[in-house]
C-alpha cells in the first residue's frame, strides 16, 4: 500500500512540476523534479525534436565558482519545461588532469557536426590554482547529445599566426610600449594596433568568455575574449571542429567585450555582448556584419526600459534560434550570484529586429507567442 501511494504522490509531484506554460525572467526556474535548474553560462542545441541546455552546474559558496561537479546537461520539448540529464562533462578526481576539480570550467557550447556525426563541447578553461592566467579554449567529445563528453584538448589558439588583414608594420612592437601606462590614450593606440596579439604571438591568443556559431555552411568558429579581455576574436574551426583552420579576425579592438552571444538574420550577423565588470552587470552592447570576419558596426546598447543600463541586472550567454521558426531568437543572459553561485537565475527575452538592430523588452512573463505579436 505504501508503494502504491508513494507511485501516486511521485505522479502527482511530476504533473505538478511539469506545467511550466511561459517564462519568467529572473525568477526560481524548476526543473521537471521541482529543483531550480542549474546550467549556469549555458547554450541550447536542438536534436531530433529536443532541446539541450548545457550549463556550469554550479555548488554554494564562494567556492561554487570553481568547477566542483562539471557541465549539467537539461532536456525539453517545449523550452519551458526542462529534465535534468545529469552532468555530462565530470571535472575529474586525477589531479593531472587539466580538468581537475577545482579548475574553472565556464560557458559549454555543444555543437553537432554533420561529417564527423560528434557532438563537440567548447568551453573556457582555466587551470586549477592559476586564477584567470591560463585563459584557455577547450573542448570534449560525444556520440550523443546526452553525453558523457570525453575530454579532448585545450588551445591557447592561433599561436603563430596573424589575424587576418593584420597590418605588416604592426608584427613589430614599437618603442617602449611596455612602459605605456594602462588605459592612457596612448596604451589604448597601442591595443588597437595589436600590443597584446603581438605579446601571445608565440604561446597563442587567450581565450575566456567564449560562444560557438555554426554558419549554413556548416563552418563553425570560436567567438572568443581575448588580448585581457580587450579584444573579441573570431577564429574559424578546422571541418571537424576539433582545431583552427588560422583564419581569425579581430573585432572591436580596445573595446573591452565579453559574453559574446550571436545570431543571423536575413544574411546579416548579429552579435550581444557586455562589457567587462566581473560579476556585476553593465551595460549591453550590440553589433552587425554582413561578414562573420567583419567588419562589425556598434549599434549600442539592445535593452529598452527601465534597467536597461544593467541589462536587466544580467550577463548575455546565448542567443536561441527557435527551431522550425524564421526569425525567431530568444536572448539568453544569466544574473550570477558570486556569493552563492547555486541561487543563479537566467534571463530569457525575445529578441525583435528594429531598422536592422536588434531590441530586448523586459518582460516580467512571456511566451511563445509573443513571437506572433510582434510580426
């Protein structure tokens, strides 16, 4: 008897934690078991009819930014509603191993590639006990969308090699450029005109907050913050999105962007970025290219209303395109909780193209339709 109603009361728990029905940015989101979902930096990748949301599964304390666990992985047929799949990318016991836990693990973006038939996790890694020095791009491998990921290598990518268009007189550093004090007119210059891609030329560029796109072609490319954050790079993949072809390009020299999220629309790139505060929230900002190499236009910040100054008090992650839906893209942003980093909450707003800018609305609920709405 007491199976049989415990069977009737884990029915009843299911049904009751499984009508999710529109969103509600910045709220407790509940996965399909009633726990808050933790997939903190994540992206989506859609298989087969399903969702995948790959995220830093995140520990309380300070401590919980570290990677103590690995990258969760959630499923979902309708986006609002999400099952736990488990981790799927484990930080490992062996202390060698480069994802050691302890080590910080940031920003999983899963993409499938067609030839190869894998499933190609990219992230941010830094080395355990080295703070943010490491500023390496890394990434695992799968046969299935729910994992495991088997560990494959790290890069300090394009080591060796100029960006494209890279003017011939900027491979040689100039005179006492290490003297430049930070942020005068004149470091500023020297940024701009590759002082710290000169600098990583030999070891390779950095790599921290970190996307991947796959274009129609099935080109794939790492949209990375690097030269300490001041610079974006954009560094194309090899076929099977496993290394670099060294066809990069840089994108707004100087001009301090991380949380790089993009999408495409009518043949144009967009890109959302932030600008570098820690875990605080600032100001948004947001490009276009009719090139993914550039050049980009700013076109300011995205955000209307009020808080939009804070980007609604979050952190752009992701930019979703809605499967089987032209022109329809949901901004993914987190708002972190550095204390207590478990208590994370995301941000999901639908994104409208207005005279070729894109534009978030806050919202306190939402759904799907609001997509029709605006049409």
């Amino acid at each position: 008897m007491r199976l049989k109603y415990s069977i009737i009361i884990s029915f009843i728990c299911a049904i009751m934690f499984s009508q999710n029905k529109e969103f509600e940015p910045g709220k407790l989101w509940k996965d399909t078991d009633g726990v808050h979902i933790n997939a903190h930096g994540g992206g989506i990748l859609f298989v087969n009819g399903t969702y995948y949301w790959y995220g830093e599964h995140k520990t309380e304390g300070k401590g919980g930014n570290t990677s103590l666990v690995g990258f969760s992985c959630y499923s979902s047929k309708d986006l609002y509603n999400w099952k736990n799949e488990g981790i799927v990318l484990k930080a490992e016991e062996n202390p060698n191993s480069e994802i050691t836990k302890g080590c910080i693990m940031e920003r999983p973006k899963v993409v499938f590639n067609e030839k190869t038939k894998k499933y190609l996790m990219w992230f941010h890694l830094e080395l355990k006990n080295q703070g943010y020095n490491a500023a390496k791009a890394a990434v695992a491998i799968s046969d299935n969308p729910k994992g495991p990921f088997k560990y494959y290598k790290s890069y300090r990518p394009n080591k060796g090699v100029w960006p494209m268009n890279f003017k011939e007189e900027n491979k040689t550093s100039s005179p006492n450029e290490d003297k430049l004090k930070s942020w005068s007119s004149e470091w500023l210059t020297a940024v701009n005109d590759g002082m710290l891609v000169r600098r990583d030329f030999k070891k390779g560029q950095m790599s921290r907050d970190m996307t991947v796109y796959v274009d129609e072609n099935q080109k794939a490319y790492l949209i990375h913050s690097s030269e300490d954050n001041l610079t974006l790079h954009i560094s194309e993949l090899t076929d099977d999105y496993l290394d670099f072809t060294e066809k990069w390009t840089r994108m707004a020299p100087a001009g301090h962007n991380e949380a790089p999220a993009i999408f495409k629309k009518d043949g144009i790139y967009y890109m959302i970025t932030s600008g570098c505060t820690g875990w605080d929230p600032n100001e948004a900002r947001s490009f276009s290219s009719k090139s993914i190499f550039g050049p980009w236009k700013s076109l300011g910040n995205p955000c209307i209303g009020e808080d939009s100054a804070l980007t609604f008090h979050s952190q752009s992650t992701y930019i979703l395109p809605i499967f089987g839906k032209k022109d329809q893209f949901i901004f993914m942003a987190d708002r972190w909780k550095p204390e207590n980093p478990i208590d994370g909450s995301y941000i999901w707003l639908p994104i409208t193209i207005t005279n070729e800018k894109p534009v978030l609305k806050w919202a306190e609920k939402w759904n799907l339709n609001a997509f029709k709405e605006n049409q």
